[in-house]
C-alpha cells in the first residue's frame, strides 16, 4: 500500500498592507526523494526532486512560498483563479521506492484585513507602553477566526518576538526587554481561519528604548 503523508497545510496568505498575496504550504511526511502536487484539475503546481548528496538520505518535510503578487498586477479574484478551490492532490517516491501519496483541500475563504488599534502608525513609545490591541474579525459573513499571531520585528536586526494567541484574544502586551534598544519596530498580525488561510495587518512604530 502507498504510505500516506503525515501532515500537509495548503493555504492563502495575503498582507492586506502591502496589497499582495501569495501560495504557502508546510508539509511532513516519510523520508521521499521526489514529490508532486497537483491542483483540482490535475495540473501541476510544482514538482521536486531531490539530487546529489541529499538524495541519499531523503527529505521529511517541505515548506514553500510563492511570490507574493501585488493585487496592482493580479488582483486577488484572478490570483484565486490560478489556484483554484478544491482538493490538491501529493504523489511522490520514498528513498525505499515507496508510493507516497496525500492530499489537502484548498479553500477561498480568507479574512478581511485586521484593524488593529494601537499602536498607532508611527508611534514612538517607551519600552514599556507597548500593548498590540485589535477589534476582532468577523468578516466576510461566516468566517471563523482559529488563531492570532502577533509578530514583532526590530527593523536594524531583524530580531523578532512571535506570539500565538486563541480565536478569542484582543490584545498582546509585548515585553519591555524586547523593545530596549532604541529604534524602529513593526507589528505584523495575523488572523488565520479554520481552513489555514491568513491575512496580515502591519503597523510601524518606534521605540524609545
């Protein structure tokens, strides 16, 4: 019989700040050496496989990113388009010779843009007067919220601080010894429906260390 994959995350993802979205997927499975994915329809979405040195030992997991398309070039209804909704199917070989099969389903239901309520766009605060609040998202009609990421990033290193909240949280203090080096910082937050797709505000602020 084929040995079937682990665990795989198919989904969405649009920064409703920048204006763009893009194709994610995170993958777990047997030990392969090749692996395929295809789109409802049955055509190809991407195809990899392992050579040289690694194709020895096997890969177990597989994450990837599209480029993130500006909706000035391809709106999201035609970005939704080239990836439609349904069932992607995974096919692949396993270092033994192995068939290695899965699937995940794909949906078009994505969340509108959170608002976020503080900081505000270009605030300069002290370390310690950083609380991340947003207004819960409700829409389109039907959506259901599984998760908030609040993700802080210092801009000169690139350090960050993540932070996984539940469907019912509005707000995330963030710690002071994160923010004691003066500069400029941004907050990324996520709202990420039951079907694993996401949309992401962001707001810059500065710190005053």
């Amino acid at each position: 019989k084929p040995i079937r994959i682990e665990a795989s995350n198919l989904f969405i993802s649009i920064h409703a700040t920048d204006g763009d979205a893009g194709l994610r997927m995170d993958l777990e499975g047997e030990d392969w050496r090749r692996l395929t994915l295809r789109d409802p329809r049955g055509r190809i979405v991407f195809d990899v496989k392992g050579k040289g040195r690694l194709s020895g030992h096997g890969l177990t997991g597989l994450t990837f990113e599209s480029s993130d398309q500006s909706f000035a070039d391809v709106p999201l209804r035609r970005f939704k388009a080239r990836f439609p909704k349904g069932r992607y199917r995974f096919s692949g070989t396993t270092v033994e010779g192995r068939r290695l099969v899965g699937s995940d389903r794909l949906t078009h239901r994505t969340p509108e843009a959170p608002v976020v309520l503080a900081p505000a766009k270009d605030a300069v605060l002290g370390p310690g007067d950083v609380v991340v609040r947003w207004e819960p998202v409700t829409r389109p009609r039907g959506i259901r919220i599984v998760q908030y990421r609040v993700l802080v990033t210092e801009e000169a290193s690139d350090r960050e601080l993540s932070v996984d909240l539940g469907p019912d949280a509005t707000s995330a203090a963030v710690p002071a010894d994160f923010l004691a080096r003066a500069g400029e910082y941004k907050v990324e937050l996520y709202a990420r429906e039951r079907s694993g797709n996401q949309t992401i505000t962001e707001v810059p602020f500065e710190s005053t260390g």
